[in-house]
C-alpha cells in the first residue's frame, strides 16, 4: 500500500473517530411538586364545635357530624368524626388509639405528638404515620367530658410514601393546623 493510501486512511479514520461527542449519562431528575401556600377559613359546623380549614378543600357533611375534607389536586381526603362523650372517654381513646396502630404492620414509624391546649380546653394526639401505611397522619381531640373528634388521611393511590410525600406534608400541616383551632361550642 502506498503512503498515499495510508495517509488518506489514517486521516479518514481521526476523523470520524475524533469528531464523536462524548456519552454523559444525564443526572439524576426530581419531580417538583410546588403547593400554595396555605389560606385559612373558620368552618362553622352545624356540629358542636368549629375548626380552621384550608380554603383550597372542599367540605362535605357525610352523617351526624362527620365530615370529610376533600383534597381533589392531590386526590386525598380526610375524613373527620365527632362523638358525644358518655361517661366513655376511655373506650373512645382506646378506638382512636386502636385505629392507629392497626397501621404498625405497613408503617415504619408512628410518631405521637401530644396536644394540649388549656384555655380552649381541646387536649389530643396527633399520630404521623411514616412507610407505605394506608394513612399517614391521624388525631384526636377532645375535652375529656362531652366532645371528642377524629380525623384520618387516606390517599386514593396505593400506598407509597416516597410518591405521596410533598402531598401527604402539606395536609399534614393543614391537620395540625386543624387540631389546634377546634373549638367546642
């Protein structure tokens, strides 16, 4: 072969080989879940108590004083319950106490939070439920002689903890927001 041939060659070669752009694998994407920021509005219940709820919900009254507070962008709902006390606090503590950690199966951790609030006289626990459990956040409330409220979130999708995560914090807060403006009437 001529030094012709081998030039033309080599210098074909560089150049289909030298004129690649490199491979990068592409970084690793994250889903942005971006949520307003909560506004407030006082619920006045035809029930023995009110509460503050998010304005962007949607309140329907189910049965003597139960209620469920629609999420339909994040396709949540939490579903609130009132019980008039009948010398039966203890059975209705052990209930909601019962209905939260029937969870302990799927839940990785149950956290309580104690709520105490003296001059409104509303006392209660708040449960954060973290895993792949079927709710992750519940309460009660109550005044220990005539009121007693719970309340649950429950997701319309199989439960994923990683997936629902900015959705399940956000009502999260609006619970807790929830607990801690219930007034008895």
């Amino acid at each position: 072969m001529s030094n012709k041939v081998i030039g033309f060659l080599t210098v074909l070669l560089l150049v289909f080989t030298g004129c690649k752009n490199e491979v990068l694998p592409k970084p690793a994407g994250q889903l942005r879940l971006d949520y307003e920021v909560a506004q407030y509005a006082t619920f006045n219940s035809p029930c023995p108590f009110t509460f503050e709820m998010n304005e962007k919900t949607k309140v329907k009254a189910t049965q003597n004083c139960a209620f469920t507070i629609n999420y339909p962008k994040m396709k949540a709902t939490i579903y609130l319950t009132y019980k008039t006390v009948n010398n039966d606090i203890d059975k209705l503590l052990r209930d909601a106490q019962k209905l939260t950690y029937e969870h302990v199966i799927k839940a990785d951790d149950i956290l309580e939070q104690p709520f105490i609030n003296n001059d409104k006289k509303v006392y209660g626990m708040f449960y954060r439920v973290s895993g792949n459990a079927a709710t992750n956040a519940q309460f009660y409330a109550t005044d220990s002689i005539k009121h007693f409220v719970t309340g649950s979130v429950y997701f319309y999708a199989k439960p994923n903890f990683d997936s629902i995560m900015p959705a399940a914090d956000y009502i999260r807060n609006d619970m807790q927001h929830l607990i801690e403006s219930i007034q008895w009437k």
